[in-house]
C-alpha cells in the first residue's frame, strides 16, 4: 500500500507599521511512501517574505518562527496513525524550534519600493510510522513578527 504524506505551512503575519510585509509558503510534501520503507524521506518548502512601503522610506527589520512548541519533532497524523518529521533551517540539518527564529532580516526600503526574500525550510521524515496506510497531514504556521 501506498500512503501520501504532506504538510501545509500556514502563513501568519501581524498588523502593518509604516511598512508593512505579508508571508506566504509552498507546501512541504513527502510524496508517496511504500509501506515502512525503513529510509528517511527529504522535502523542502519555501517561505517567501515581502515588504513594501508606502510614501516614506524605511528600516525594514523581521523574524520568521514555526508557530510550535520548543520540540524538535512534529507529528504528521492519519486518524489513528502518525509519522514523524523534523525541520531544519539548513541542508545540514540545524533544527527549527517554534521559541527559536529560523530566519531574521534587517535592511533599508526606499520609498514605494518592495523588496522579497525567499528562505528554504528543509525536513526529513523519519523511518516508520504507526498506524494504516493512508494521507498523513499536519498544518504548522509560519509566524512573520516585525
């Protein structure tokens, strides 16, 4: 049997200051797992953030976060089944805490200017799971503070 698994980061952001920047995601998918295959699976996603100001220049300064809680290890849940995934900021595998910012960025916006950044977020999925074959999903947000 073959289980699709997938996680859909949902984008959060806060009320706008003199400029203002908005969030948006690709979805992180595992793709179809034969079984317990016993190898651990390898996804990314992109989380690009955008920040534009109006009349006036300005300093444009923001932290990105995985809206949970300090553990390094998410679950991805099929009714009564779950598989485990972890997220890391960097192809070497440095883990995504939720009390931790994943990305941070500061520079200077001149004025009606907009300016996007783009920052891969990596995962891994680890061998086995518990439960029936089937479409294991998770929602994790991706909190934007400035």
């Amino acid at each position: 049997m073959r289980s699709l698994l997938f996680l859909l980061l949902v984008p959060l952001s806060p009320v706008a200051m003199a400029y203002s920047c908005s969030v948006a995601s690709t979805p992180l998918m595992f793709g179809s797992v034969a079984g317990i295959d016993g190898q651990v699976r390898s996804s990314t996603a992109n989380v690009t953030v955008t920040c534009e100001t109006g009349a006036s220049a300005g300093s444009v300064s923001y932290s990105l976060y995985m809206d949970n809680d300090a553990s390094a290890s998410h679950d991805l849940h099929n009714g009564s089944g779950t598989a485990q995934y972890q997220l890391y900021k960097a192809g070497g595998h440095e883990l995504i805490r939720g009390d931790e910012a994943f990305a941070s960025d500061s520079y200077a916006l001149a004025a009606h200017a907009t300016t996007t950044r783009t920052y891969t977020v990596y995962a891994r999925l680890q061998p086995g799971r518990a439960g029936s074959p089937g479409i294991y999903q998770a929602v994790t947000a991706v909190r934007l503070v400035y």
